[in-house]
C-alpha cells in the first residue's frame, strides 16, 4: 500500500453491496480526476478539476448502491470532521471528499444500499493495506453484462502497486464493475465477461460488433483512484487520471460504453519529487490494467453469479 494512506471496507455480503474509502494523510492530497464514461454518479469531481482554489481532498468514496451510495460520503466527512480534519475556516474545519458510485442493484437486495453510517464505518475500518475480491465497493460489482445477469461474471475490488524512481510508489484501487469483459493485456485472452449458454465466453466485443443486443446492459461502471507518494501539482495529478484510464481500455473491452459512468481519481501526498510525469501516467495505466485484472480473478461467486472460476 501506498505510504501514508489508508483503506477502508464495509462489506454487506448479505445484500450484496459496499463501500470503500481511501484516507489521505491528515493534511490532505492533490487531487485530480478524471470522468470518461458518458453515465457517471460523481461527487466533487469538480472540485478537483484545475483552476480550482482547493486543491487538496482529505478522502476519496467508492460505493455502490447508485445514485443512492453517493449518501456515504456524509459518513466520510463526519468522521473526518470528529477528528478535525480538514480546511479550517473560521471556527470549524471543513473536509474535501470526492467520490464516485457504481451501479449493483441488480444484484442482492436493491433495496438496500450503502449509507453515511456504512462509509463512516468504512473510516473506522481504515489500514494501510488493501483487502480485494468482493469487498467494500467490489462485493456487488459485476462484468460481462452484455446479455443480461444471467450470462454475468463477478467483478470485485483489485489494487496493483509499482515502485520508482526517487523512491516513488503508486498503487491504484480499482472496483470492477464493466459492461464489457475483463481481458489480460499480457496475452489478450478474456479472464472474466458474459458467457454462452454453455458457459463459455461470449466474447462481447465480437457480439458487439456482429450488432449484438445491447440494450439490458444497463447499470454498470469502473471506478477507482490512483494514489502515489509524487509530488504533483493539481495540473499533474488531472494528467495522470487522464493517462491512467488507458488501463480500463487495456483491461476492459469494449470499455467507456454508453452505459459506463468509468471515473478515476488520483491523490498525491508530495513525499517524493516527480521527474516524469509521462512515467507516473504510464505506470497508473499500467497499474488500473493490473488491478482490475485482480479485482476479477481474486472475485468470487456471490448472489447467484458466478467468479470467473467457473
């Protein structure tokens, strides 16, 4: 795990549903982000957009749940608040959360959904080591959808880290939650994605363009954040996310459908200078491909879908 951060979980394996939160140092992270699915849930993105007058976030919320999940990061801010956290104005101190949701309401108990006490509880949760598989925002997440939850794989929550130079490190968390399949870049092969009617891979870039039926792939969506010990400015860590989605498109194919809101965040605690901004957007690229490969093989069967195992 990234040095100075932490990771929460809260896990509803009965209702098959989640959050994750990624704490900052105390005094924050540069932030950055990046949205390119066209059907995004988002919260303070804008925030960390540049030319924006805060440039630090003190936590970043995956949920699940939809629109509805979005309800955690009150959760996140009180606890952070409790612990005065934040940018101090006059007499109270104000934390900057950001976050994004994805959409599993297909699967467990749609009626229930992660809530402020959950991402709260996801806080207290918190280490410095990163849990995968169906966990937090993973544990309702799904892939392969192109023909409908019958013929679906489950997705999960997958963390990759590198080591670089100046004694950089940069990890990505990732909730796997695609329209598409999964594919390892290594060899191009599909790990996890819709199925035949035997069982088999469906393939659903090739059924894709064989003008396969596409409309029940509703409610879908990628979402992580990219983490490093760099010091980047809020111009950097924007470029970063924008690099870093070209590991969705390694690992996901098709990927940015119509019906993926994909959004990745980053956050930069400034430990270690930064040489190459190139090299710290190819290594996050190279770390989401990694980890939402993870975020799949380390899955597994839960609600009635199967893990890519079977």
């Amino acid at each position: 795990m990234v040095p100075g951060f932490r990771v929460g979980h809260y896990t509803d394996l009965e209702n098959v549903t989640g959050c994750t939160v990624v704490l900052a140092p105390q005094e924050g992270a540069v932030g950055g982000v990046q949205v390119r699915g066209p059907a995004p849930g988002t919260l303070g993105t804008e925030t960390l957009n540049t030319g924006r007058a805060i440039e630090r976030a003190h936590a970043i919320i995956l949920s699940g749940g939809s629109a509805f999940g979005l309800d955690t990061a009150s959760g996140v801010m009180r606890f952070l608040e409790e612990r005065e956290i934040g940018f101090k104005i006059g007499n109270v101190r104000v934390p900057i959360v950001a976050g994004a949701i994805l959409f599993d309401l297909s699967i467990g108990n749609p009626r229930v959904r992660p809530t402020a006490e959950n991402g709260y509880a996801a806080c207290l949760a918190a280490s410095g080591s990163a849990t995968q598989g169906c966990v937090g925002a993973g544990t309702g997440a799904t892939i392969g959808k192109i023909r409908g939850m019958a013929y679906a794989t489950k997705g999960g929550l997958g963390y990759q880290e590198m080591f670089l130079v100046n004694d950089i490190t940069l990890g990505a968390l990732v909730a796997v939650n695609a329209v598409g399949d999964v594919i390892d870049p290594a060899d191009g092969s599909i790990v996890g994605g819709a199925r035949t009617d035997d069982g088999s891979w469906l393939d659903t870039s090739t059924f894709v363009l064989g003008a396969g039926n596409s409309d029940v792939a509703i409610g879908n969506t990628t979402i992580g954040v990219v983490l490093t010990d760099a010091a980047l400015t809020v111009e950097q860590a924007n470029l970063v996310a924008m690099m870093a989605h070209d590991g969705i498109a390694r690992a996901t194919r098709p990927s940015h459908t119509l019906f993926d809101g994909d959004t990745l965040f980053v956050l930069a605690s400034g430990v270690h200078a930064c040489p190459d901004i190139t090299m710290m957007g190819h290594a996050a690229a190279e770390c989401v491909a990694g980890a939402i490969v993870r975020g799949v093989k380390l899955a597994h069967s839960l609600g009635g879908v199967k893990s890519f195992k079977q």
